[in-house]
C-alpha cells in the first residue's frame, strides 16, 4: 500500500465533496449515468471516493467499491448504506488487488487514473481480476491531443501534479498497453474528459 497516496487522499476526503459535489459532479452526472447503465453482473468499481458516483448508480446492482483512503471509504458509507442494490466497499490499492484472477464480469473506473502513481500497473491488476471477456469502462479526463490545450495541459502538470494529479496522461494509451482491446472512446468534453471502453482477452 502507498502510504503517501493514502494520506493524500485522507486530508482530501476533509474537502473532497465541498470541490467536486456541485459543479463537476451535476455536469459530468448525465455522462456517468450513461455509462453506469452499462453494469450487469458481477462489478468491481474504482475508486469509491466520498460516494459521488453511487448517485449515478441504476439500482440492483452487485457492486464492489475500492478505494486506498479509509477517510475516503468513511465519507462514502452513508452513500453506500443508502443504495439500491448490493454494494460492499474494500480498502484497496490497485496496485495490489487482493482478488483471485477472473474475479469481475465489469470493472469501472472514475476520475481515478490521473492520480494512480503507476497507470500501466494498475490496468493490468483491473485486467487480470477481470474474467476473460470482461468489460473495462472508464470515465476519466486525460491529456489532449489538440493545440493549444496539449501545450497548456504539458504546462501546467508539472505544478499541478505536485499538490495533486496528473493533467496530461495519455490513458487510451496505456489501456492498450496493459493488454486491453480499445472498444470505444467518447469524448465528453473536447478530448480531455472521455469515456473510454474496453474489453479483457
Ligand atoms: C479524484 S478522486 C475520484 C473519486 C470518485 N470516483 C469521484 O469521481 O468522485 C480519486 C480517488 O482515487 C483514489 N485512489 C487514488 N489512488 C488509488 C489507488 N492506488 N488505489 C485505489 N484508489 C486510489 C483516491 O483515494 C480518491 O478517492
């Protein structure tokens, strides 16, 4: 377990819903809610957060949150208490899933492969505990390929991935290299916030 990133993410979870709960999570709502129809079967969901996402949730679903920050996980809980369906939560990393191989039929990401320390190595945990076939559905903002937001995104991360993430990872990229098969890419806003689907082999 990174203890670094876990106490980051801990002093976050003090804030966390006064920053992201209004503006960023009412616009990017109806993007995540049409990806999340999607769930069916057995869900790995990362990372948890302060429960945000679970508002976007379709009821009846059996899903399995992680996230590295028990302050995190704590902030979520009455978010998880109050949903609709079957939802347990795990304290995590990545990094180092402790599920068996083929454990989930989807796994789905939000907002969380900006800050992972180790993109390519995490992607590869989420594959192997996914069955073959399984279904990767990420809602995630990245770098940018158009001018003159990939010159301002390169300028910027080295000062914002000191106190936070990471604004310019090229996270279709690393999909591919973790061994996925690239299904679809959304763009939701220019091509820095996407939806990115994808499928185990
Ligand atoms: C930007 S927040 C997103 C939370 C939520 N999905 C949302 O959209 O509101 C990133 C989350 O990723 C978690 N996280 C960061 N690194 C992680 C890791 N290596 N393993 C598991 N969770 C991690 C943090 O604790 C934090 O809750």
């Amino acid at each position: 377990m990174n203890k670094s990133q876990q106490d980051k993410w801990d002093y976050a979870a003090g804030f966390y819903d006064l920053l992201e709960g209004f503006g960023p999570e009412r616009r990017w709502r109806p993007y995540k809610q049409k990806l999340y129809s999607k769930m069916n079967g057995k869900i790995l969901f990362l990372a948890v957060g302060t429960g945000l996402d679970i508002l976007s949730f379709p009821p009846d679903q059996d899903i399995t949150g992680i996230d590295i920050s028990p302050k995190m996980l704590e902030k979520a809980q009455p978010r998880v208490d109050a949903y609709a369906g079957n939802m347990t939560t795990q304290q995590m990393d990545v990094h180092e899933l402790e599920f068996a191989d083929d454990s989930f039929d989807q796994v789905f990401t939000a907002c969380t492969f900006c800050s992972v320390p180790d993109p390519v190595k995490g992607l590869i945990e989420l594959r192997r505990v996914l069955k073959p076939d399984g279904t990767l559905n990420m809602f995630e903002h990245t770098g940018s390929f158009t001018f003159p937001f990939n010159v301002m995104l390169n300028f910027m991360n080295p000062a914002v991935k000191s106190i936070g993430p990471e604004i310019n990872r090229n996270t279709v990229a690393n999909v591919k290299a973790a061994g996925f098969k690239i299904e679809k890419v959304s763009h939701v806003f220019l091509d820095i916030v996407k939806t990115i689907e994808a499928k185990a082999p």
